[in-house]
DNA sequence: TTGAAAGCGATACCAT
DNA sequence: ATGGTATCGCTTTCAA
C-alpha cells in the first residue's frame, strides 16, 4: 500500500491551502473556479479520495444509518432491506447492517452499533427496551421501529395496520361462506401475531363465530406445514384456515396438496399475511392482506428525517393499512 | 440531546488520566485493577460509548467490512448474506452494505464505499473492473470477489465450480437416458450462466450429443417460466431441461404443471443450480446442483482475513465444488 | 475568496 | 502502571 493521499497532498500539489481543498470536496463553499479546477486535478492525479471518517468526526455526522433486521430467511424481509436499501442510496446515505444472533437479546447489540454513531436507527421486526432507545436518543441517535412498536416508547414506529388485516380475513372467510375456521399462529408473544389474531378473533365474535380451530408455529414455511397437518387430519377437518404468515400459508398448502391429497381451495380455502413475491406464483396462487412495503419504508424514511431535523419531534406510531390481494386460494370469491 | 460523553468526561469523574481510560476500553493495556473498576464505574455512570469514528481515526482500521450484493431479490442471496452478517458479526466487524441501483455501474459505487475506508470489500456476483481493484488495493483494501472472477485481476475469488457442475448434470441427465436435452441459460454474458453451460455443453459434446435445444432467461422465476413455456410447446418437445438456476427451474416446473399440464418428472425433467431453501419443499423436490453457501462464505472470510494480514500476498481463485442434491424433478435416479 | 489555526475523540509513543 | 502529548484527516471559525 502506497502512502495514504490526504487532502494536504493534494493541497500541495494544487498551489493551495489545505482548507481550500476541504472546501472543495465539500461543495457548499465557493471558491474560485481556476482553483477549483487545480484541485479536482491534482486530486484527480494522485488518487485522492476524502476521509469520511475524519469528516465524520468534525461534523458530528456520519451519513449512516443503522439497520437491524432480524430474519433475513423469511422471504418477506430481504424485499423490505432492498427497499431500505435504495432509499437510503437515493439519499446518499450509507447502511451498516446488523442481525442479532439466534436467541441474542437485541438490545445488546445496539451498544455495538452506537459506536459508529450512526445517523439514525432502523429496528424491524425486533422490540427494544424502553431504555435502551432512551440512551439511543441521548446519543442523539432517533430509533424507528419497523412492523414492531412498543407503547410508551419514544421511539417512533412504523406498523402495518394487522388488527384490521385481521378482521378483514374474517370477514372474507365468512362473506364466502366457511364453517368451520382455524387460525395458524406466529409466535404467540410477537405483536405482529397477536395483533392479527386479536382482529380475526374479534370480527369473528361480532359476526356470532365464537369458536374456531387454533394451531402455533413460528411464522416458517415447516412450521405451517405442520400446523396445518394437524389441521387437517382431524375428524372436524377446518375448510379455511387463516395463517398468520404468507410462509406458514404456503407451507400448508403444500400439506394440504402434498400431505394429504387435499384441492386447495375446493376442499379447504387458505389466506396468508404479507404477499410475498412466491405468493403470486401459478403453484399457489395465494390470497392474503398484503402488507405495502414501498410505503411502510417510505413513512419509515419519512419519519426518520423528521427525527433527525427535529430531534425533539414527539414519537408517533403510523398505521399503513393492509390490501386485500384475492388470488385462488379461497373458494367463493 | 444532552452533552455528548467522551473519555475526557470519564477521566475527570474517575480521577484518572484520559490516557487511562482509553486503555481500559482497549482491553489490551494492564491498568490496575482499582482504576479500571473505577474508571468502568464511571463510564457506566455517565452512560459513556467509546466512539469508534475517532478510533478508527488514529488506528487507521475502522473494522468495518464492505459488502456489495447485486440482487437481493433472488432467494439465494439472502442467505449468503445472512451468512456473511453472522461470520462477520462472530468476529466482531460490522458491515457496510450496499446495492447497486438497476443499471448502476458496480466501478461507480466503489468510491462511495472507499470514503468510509472499510477494512476490506466483498462483492458478490458482480465484477469490478481492473482499474478499481488496483485503487482499493492502493488504498489497503483487499477485494474479493464472490461468485465472479476476473481472470488477471488482483482481486482474491471464491466461486462454485460452475463448469464441474455443468458437467454433472449433463452425466445425470445422459446417464438417466433423457433424449431430448434443453438448456435455460441466465444473461450470456455472466460467468455463472456461461461457465455452468460451457461444462454442460462440453460434457455433451464428449459423451456424443451435440444438439440441444437453448433458450435465454435472466435468472429470475418468470423467465424461467417463460422459457419453459417456448420450449415444451414445441413438436420436439424436451424430456429434460437443465436451467442455470433454481428460480428459473422453478418457474419451469411451474410453467409444465400449470402452464401445460405436463408431470414433472414423468413428462420433463428439471434440474437447477443453487439449492435455494424452496428447492427441498414438497411442491417442487427439485434436483439441483447445490452451491455450498456457507464452505463459500467461509473460505472468502478466509481470504480476507489473510489478505488483511499480508497486503502483498498473491490473488488467488478458490474454486468450491458444487453438490449434486437428487431429489424427485429428474426423472430414472 | 483564501489561509492559518483550533478542534473533533480517540490511540500510541514517550517519559516517569 | 500511569500521565502528558503528538497525531490521525478533516471541518470550521476567524482574520486577512
């Protein structure tokens, strides 16, 4: 490795003093045009490329955003972080990307990323402590939370409205006729389940269901396989089951075809949660309440720039509504 | 936001030199163990975060990893990542990640992530011109190259052995007795198409077929689909179509299925290559050539780690074999 | 407009 | 083992 080019060595070569050099790369300045051409040229010349790290440290900005996610498996999110991704691009930023272990507590990973002094912090799908986002916004460093929020918090979140979607499917179930339901959960301490489950079974309740088949998984393809295995193979055998993920859907299609010889939808109807790109694939043909992922990340963006203009901005929490995406996996529509 | 805490703020509440407390915070140094009791008292106190930009400002090492990913879109690339993310994340580096906008040159991103001065750049299945390598290298940052080699560049590689994979599905296809062979190529012009099929073609060639029907895809699900759609709606039709990837094979098997109402593998068989996640579940039990993602991923952490240490060593290009998984798409086995 | 000089918050060398 | 100090490469006053 050759000597490091810092911008003194391109000073010296320009004919100018180091600042004007600084002036330069950072644009807003104005100097004068034949020196400015002196110094894009011997920059040019000797390779120069500026120090972010030094720059960061002056400026108390490093231009980058930190993003947890934690599973990148599940199909749905790699759309989400590509997403992140190009906005942050488009905004110039950078992205340091950070996934917890399995079984690691997420708030012990937020120390290791508030080293870097990212500019803000994108958290999906994870739940932070109340303090852990407390020492981050003391840091100056606004949290916004993705598909997860957590009440009383001063971080801001960003939520696919999953009550609603909910009760959406419910009603769809109903509308077209379906005895007998059953519900295929996620974990059943994550919100985004619980919340899905709550307006299914409330909307049940208020249509006069009041009991209805219930199995849990963990929101993976295995785990809906399973689950709906089970399902199906008892003497009262569901005609529609609702599964709280598009993964879990897909995996109990898959059993209900593969397993057990059963017609998808003739002999049991099937509606996920997410819409994910396999969901539209001629093999399934999946009816779910998809979650708007352009405008989830757009608000979380949005939201996350107004953290950072105005870092005393109350936290708020902004629904995005789920849209209904009827395919063929439920009869009657 | 309140003051921001440094070691200064620390030294003066623990009584001690700044010097000191930088030394505790940096493992390394023997400081006695009052002091360093006393000084993390007071860190904790205050809430202190060393501040890793000002480190890495002086250490010249920011331990900060990049890594470039062209399609996160394709299923198999999430995992790669999620592997690189753990690896990296074991060994205490952080990632910077980056995706190039559609059509963006990879050459022009590169000084993006020069600024930040990364330990060292990981860019998977896209290439980088000679010229870029040599300014990274320049800089002290080693490049390597995942899935994609440069033939003559001074980038390290690690890449599936496309052409030895090639080659083996050509013998299963041969061995199995099929007929009437096609072939679904991703875009010509990248070496994973054009390696898989040169060993396929060439191991055809040498067991005395040399004709075979081609069509061109893109890698993803619909062109595979498509292709498979011209190829077994024609009056020769194939009993055996080798597609350069797991999406596009099965798009393929979808499109036999649903598209024509053909039976895999009674009527056509199909192989892939990646072994994604999906190629085990029951609706698809695709045969394919499994890429050994985490050997890859490994061995390019290996290189890194090595060109780390020793700037001047040589590039090399590690070819990892490909594993044939037989699974139900193929027909004979 | 331009240059000189004072930080930013650590590390690392040099004394003690 | 501990403290003082120069240094990393930039940005940002302050004067000129």
């Amino acid at each position: 490795m050759a000597k490091r080019i810092t911008s003194i060595d391109v000073a010296v070569q320009a004919g100018v003093s180091q600042s004007t050099v600084s002036r330069v790369f950072s644009d807003i300045e104005k100097v004068a045009p034949d020196k400015r051409h002196r110094v894009l040229e011997a920059a040019n010349q000797l390779g120069y490329i500026p120090n972010a790290i030094a720059r960061s440290l002056t400026t108390q900005r490093t231009n980058i955003i930190g993003i947890v996610m934690a599973n990148l498996t599940s199909p749905f999110y790699p759309y989400v972080l590509e997403k992140f991704l190009q906005c942050l691009r488009d905004m110039e930023k950078q992205t340091l990307l950070f996934t917890a272990a399995p079984n690691q507590d997420i708030d012990d990973i937020i120390p290791h990323i508030m080293q870097h002094r990212v500019d803000a912090l994108i958290v999906t799908s994870a739940t932070l402590s109340t303090e852990i986002v407390d020492k981050c916004l003391h840091y100056g460093i606004p949290v916004i939370l993705f598909n997860r929020y957590v009440l009383n918090s001063n971080a801001n979140a960003v939520c696919t409205d999953n009550a609603e979607g909910g009760r959406d499917i419910a009603n769809l179930f109903l509308d077209t006729g379906h005895q007998n339901i059953a519900y295929i959960a996620g974990q059943s301490n994550v919100s985004t389940n619980t919340d899905r489950e709550k307006g299914f079974s409330d909307r049940m309740h208020e249509r006069g269901v009041t009991e209805w088949l219930r199995e849990e998984g963990d929101f993976f393809y295995q785990s809906g396989y399973d689950a709906a295995l089970r399902l199906l193979t008892r003497p009262d055998r569901p005609d529609a089951i609702f599964c709280a993920s598009d993964n879990m859907a897909l995996g109990a299609i898959d059993a209900a075809r593969y397993g057990l010889g059963l017609r998808v939808p003739d002999d049991v109807s099937i509606a996920g949660f997410d819409d994910m790109p396999m969901a539209s694939w001629p093999a399934y043909q999946l009816t779910t309440m998809a979650q708007q992922v352009d405008l989830m990340v757009a608000t979380t963006i949005d939201l996350m720039q107004a953290k950072i203009e105005d870092p005393d901005s109350k936290p708020v929490l902004r629904l995005i509504p789920g849209r209904l995406v009827i395919r063929g996996s439920v009869r009657g529509v």
